[in-house]
C-alpha cells in the first residue's frame, strides 16, 4: 500500500527552537495558497497588496512584524514595475 505524500511535520522538541524566518515561510506560504484559491496566477504584486492588508488589519505586533519581514523580502527580490 502506497501513501499519499503530506507535507505533515512532528512538532519539535520543546529543546529545539525553530529555524530562522520559520515563521515567516509559514505566513508566505498561508498567504499563497488563500490566493490560489481564488486566482489561478498568483504574482508578486498580489501577494504584495495582501501583506499590506494584513499589515492594515492586524492587531498583533508580533503577527505585524512577521508580516513586514515577509514584505521587506519580497520588495528587495522583485524587480520594479517598468
């Protein structure tokens, strides 16, 4: 019998702690995916105006602060608009 693959994790030991930017790969990866829901081509610029809603929206500040590290990233690796 053959498994169907997952992308499923064990938790980690409390001893170990998380890679770095983990979490930021994680709400990239959210953020992402709820767009290919709804779109069939997912861009750059798309995933860009989502994180400034986010940022808008959000109450937390640790939750802000992921998602303007996930926005730095994406702003120092895509290209200008021509």
């Amino acid at each position: 019998m053959i498994l169907p693959h997952t992308d499923f994790k064990p938790a980690l030991p409390q001893s170990e702690t998380p890679l770095p930017y983990e979490n930021e790969h994680m709400a990239l990866r959210t953020i992402t995916q709820q767009l290919m829901s709804s779109k069939a081509l997912v861009t750059n610029k798309d995933i860009i105006i989502k994180l400034i809603e986010l940022l808008e929206t959000e109450k937390c500040d640790v939750q802000k602060d992921i998602f303007r590290n996930v926005l730095e990233s994406l702003l120092r690796t895509t290209p200008d608009d021509l």
